[in-house]
C-alpha cells in the first residue's frame, strides 16, 4: 500500500484552514447540525458570507507580510524584474529627470505606460542597468546603480543612469543619452483577497502564500476581533499575537543565520592598486 500524503500537494495554508482556527478561537463554532464542510458548518457570528471575516482575514495576512518584509522573508522578495528599451533622452539637459512609476515611465517630457514598477512592490532594494539590444542582442551584463543618499545631484546626463532615488512612491533618475534595461529586486506584497468578489472566492482554494503562516494570522484576527467585540481579551491577544510572530520571524532569522558572509577584498591583491573609489 502507498504512504499516504498528508496536505496533498498545497502546503501553503487555505482561507478555510484559517477560518476554521479562528472560529474555534472565538468559540463560533455551532454547526447547527450541519455537515462539517459544509456552508451550514461554518458557525453563527463569522461564517464564510459575513463580509467582516474577509476584512478581518486581510488585516491579519497583511500585518503577517509586513513582519516578515521587516525582517528579509525571501517569500517577499521580488528580483530580476526587467524594463527593456526605455527610451533616452534626445539631449542633455540637467533640469531634466526621469521615473520609473506604477503609472510609467517619465521620460522628462511625457508618460511612457508599457514600462512600470512590479504592480506588488513596496520597496525597491537595488537597481542594477545595461545598455539595451547592443548590436542586436541583449547580452550585457548589468552594472549596479548607486543610491543617491542626499537626492539626486543636477548633473549633465550621460551614457548612464547611473544614481536612483525613491520619491513620490517612483524611482527617479537623471536619465540616459542612450537606450537602457533597469533590473529591479524589491520588497512585495500581495493582493488583499477584497480586491474581488468576495462571493467568487473559493476558501478551499485560495492560499496565503507564506508557509505556516495559520497560526501568526490567526492571532491577528484576534486582536482586530478583540478590539471591535471584546476589549477585555485585548491584551491577551495581542501576547497570543506577539508570541506567534516572534516564533514565525524567528524561522526566517534562523534560516538567515545559517547562510555565512564573506566581505570582499578590498582593492587589487596582485597589482598593489587599492582605489578609494572601488566598489566592494
């Protein structure tokens, strides 16, 4: 006989499985006789209908992303997200600057909306370029861009962005006399599931995409419950709460540790040249 498969295939927690904790957490769970499963077993106050579940539901998924954002999770990282062929600039001109946005890409003069940031980015982490389609082909390396720490300098434009900052939720840069690609590595989010139809939603089906999440979401619905419903059960669920995250950041930590760092030669072994401007 087979093993069995415990989970099946999905090992990222359902909407079901979390609805069903929390039920359980606020002692919601009359079925009324109705078969487990079931719409009819889904409790009185917080069934799978009642709207304030979903928004309950969305409040604690996104608190769980933001803790983990916080500490590096690489199930919110985005990388290699690329813009091919944004168009230069005609001329050089040191009032002009240029963005990247969730709307498009600005080229000093006007709105360009086939290139855009990753729709889910909350936080761009490092850009690197390249010159685009050189003699046919894009076959360059990308070259790292350097953060302007104290905004972006009014310089003449070059064959380089060469320097980014973050403004105005868009990535802004003093433009390129040639063609360019940008590859972008970013924090991201995910939609909230209220962004649709909450009647199309199958709770079987949907997923939180973050491994062992059920437990950390499931304390966070119980603070937002206690607040609304219960103040005298806040600070227990907020402990509840803070112990479930410690232990789910935690894992991620860990996991980091384990990964071990080397710094990089400082300047050229060989020749003796050790520049002042060399990047590590």
């Amino acid at each position: 006989m087979p093993a069995a498969v415990i989970g099946g295939n999905i090992v990222y927690p359902n909407l079901s499985q979390i609805a069903r904790l929390f039920r359980f957490r606020i002692n919601d769970t009359f079925n009324n006789g109705a078969t487990a499963g079931t719409s009819g077993a889904q409790g009185l106050i917080m069934n799978n209908d009642n709207p304030d579940l979903l928004t309950c539901m969305d409040a604690g998924i996104r608190d769980v992303y933001t803790d983990l954002r916080n500490v590096g999770d690489a199930a919110l990282l985005l990388d290699n997200y690329c813009l091919i062929g944004l168009p230069p600039l005609a001329q050089p001109d040191p009032s002009v600057q240029v963005c990247i946005s969730y709307a498009g890409f600005f080229d000093g003069y006007q709105w360009h909306s086939e290139w855009t940031l990753p729709v889910s980015a909350t936080r761009i982490e490092r850009l690197w370029e390249r010159w685009s389609n050189l003699n046919g082909i894009n076959a360059l390396n990308f070259t790292p861009m350097t953060v302007a720490p104290f905004g972006l300098p009014p310089c003449v434009q070059t064959q380089w962005f060469g320097q980014w900052e973050m403004r105005q939720n868009a990535v802004w840069m003093p433009g390129s006399l040639v063609q360019e690609d940008i590859r972008i590595r970013c924090r991201i989010s995910f939609p909230d599931f209220q962004q649709f139809n909450p009647t199309s939603i199958d709770f079987d089906t949907a997923y939180v995409p973050i491994l062992g999440c059920t437990n950390a979401v499931v304390a966070k619905m119980c603070v937002q419950y206690a607040m609304r419903f219960a103040p005298e059960q806040y600070p227990m669920a907020t402990a509840e709460d803070e112990k479930q995250t410690f232990k789910l950041r935690q894992e991620v930590v860990r996991q980091q540790q384990n990964t071990e760092y080397q710094r990089a030669q400082y300047g050229d072994a060989a020749t003796g040249n050790y520049g002042w401007l060399q990047q590590l």
